[in-house]
C-alpha cells in the first residue's frame, strides 16, 4: 500500500505535465517578406476645413503688462507666475491695447500658449480703463 501511495504521488505530477498544453515551437524558417503596394481606399475625401488651432488657453491675472511682454498669476494656483512674450499675429493687437491704457493690475486674461513654451498665441479679457 506504501509502494502505491509513492507511485501514484510521482506518477500524477508526471501525467499532468505531459497532458497540458506545450508552447508552439517554431514553424521552420521565416519566409522574407516582399514589399507590397500600399493599399488606396477608393474613396478619399477631401475635407477643406480650418487647421486647429494649437495650445492650451491658462486662465490668469495680470501682474504687469507691457509693448513687449505679459506677467501673469495663474487663477488656480496663485503662487505660479508666468511670463509670457508676444507671438508675431499678436504684437500689433498688444501694441494697440497699451496705446489706450493696456493690462492693468487684476485684469482677469485667458492665454493660448503651446505646453512648454513662452509665447503667446493669443490673448483674450477686457483691459480695465487706466488709472
């Protein structure tokens, strides 16, 4: 009875090995692949619409404004200060707002900017009348 016992505790771990699924080998050497002419939907649309517009707009407070650049508070995190310069579009529209007063302190501004960079795109808020 001992003897079956040993058998069966040496044979039963053996049969299951042999009964699970073994990994696919390889099938034989790799046949190379030739290149194939890209595939051209017959249809291709052709949708005439403006570029989207690149950037992310930062909610802030002006802490001083000038011809050349902006400094900014941003509105959620008060202790973050940002200095931003002008991009080419905009340097005509910030000279305009300065020759009538410009950004004052606490005007509350939206900026474009791309992630990581400091120019800005565009400016958006209402310059509030100099003092």
């Amino acid at each position: 009875m001992k003897k079956y016992r040993i058998f069966v505790a040496l044979i039963a771990p053996a049969a299951l090995l042999v009964i699970s699924p073994m990994p696919a080998l390889a099938q034989g050497p790799v046949a190379i692949a030739t290149a194939a002419a890209p595939i051209v939907s017959d249809v291709i649309s052709t949708v005439s619409a403006k570029p989207k517009k690149q950037g992310e707009w930062l909610k802030a407070e002006v802490i001083h404004s000038d011809s050349n650049s902006i400094l900014v508070r941003e509105q959620d995190n008060g202790m973050m200060i940002h200095s931003f310069t002008y991009a080419e579009p905009l340097k005509d529209k910030m000279t305009a707002i300065q020759d009538k007063g410009g950004y004052q302190y606490g005007d509350k501004v939206k900026i474009r900017v791309k992630p990581g960079e400091t120019e800005a795109l565009e400016i958006k808020g209402k310059p509030s009348k100099p003092i």
